[in-house]
C-alpha cells in the first residue's frame, strides 16, 4: 500500500500512481478531487488538473468541507522544505525573515504575494 508518510506532496508521476493503486476516488467538486486511502481510510484532496498551476495532493482531516480546507499552511510549509532558505533576508519592504535559496523572497511573500508554489 501507500508509504505517504508527509501531509502533502507535489503531484508528479510517483505520486499520480500511488494515488491510481492505492485509493478510491469519492467526489469530485469544484477544482478537487476527493480521494480516500484503501490502507487506512484517510482523506485526501488533489488539485484538479491546469496547465497553469502546481498540483498538490493533501492530507485532510476529515471529508467534512474538503473543498474549503484551507492547505496554504500546508504548502507553505512544503515550499520551505524543498527550496530551504538562506542566509540573506527577504528583500520586501520592512520583512526581517530569511530569503528562500535562489530566490529574494521568504516562503510567506514568495507563496502569498508572488505565487511561487515550487
């Protein structure tokens, strides 16, 4: 069965057949899928498909308004992990947190203001 032991993840091959083999699709709604775990019964949301945007398949704790879930933490969190921050600050105006690698912005402006999802 699946070995998905983080809350979220970015959506890429291994992930889309992981998702394929070992979880049943429940609902779909609005821009989401609604998929529960065959292992241990958990509920988790994956971004509908665009061209456009960075997909990600998250861990919900519950089905109870799975569309409204609010996983911006979430991905924040997994945008800091994978890029890593470095020594210089955050070049927006009057921010004080470190920068994320190869970018001048922390993972708040990055993520919020800017978009930056990977």
């Amino acid at each position: 069965m699946n070995n998905l032991q983080k809350e979220v993840y970015y959506v890429d091959k291994r992930i889309l057949d992981i998702i394929r083999n070992d979880f049943d699709l429940v609902d779909k709604k609005d821009w989401y899928e609604l998929y529960q775990s065959k292992s241990d019964a958990s509920y988790w949301r994956l971004d509908s498909w665009d061209k456009y945007q960075q997909r990600f398949f998250l861990k919900l704790d519950s089905k109870r308004n799975w569309t409204k879930f609010d996983g911006n933490e979430l991905m924040m969190n997994l945008l800091l992990e994978t890029r890593g921050v470095s020594d210089e600050l955050c070049v927006w105006k009057d921010c004080k947190n470190p920068a994320l690698n190869a970018l001048a912005y922390c993972v708040y402006h990055a993520y919020g203001e800017i978009g930056i999802r990977k």
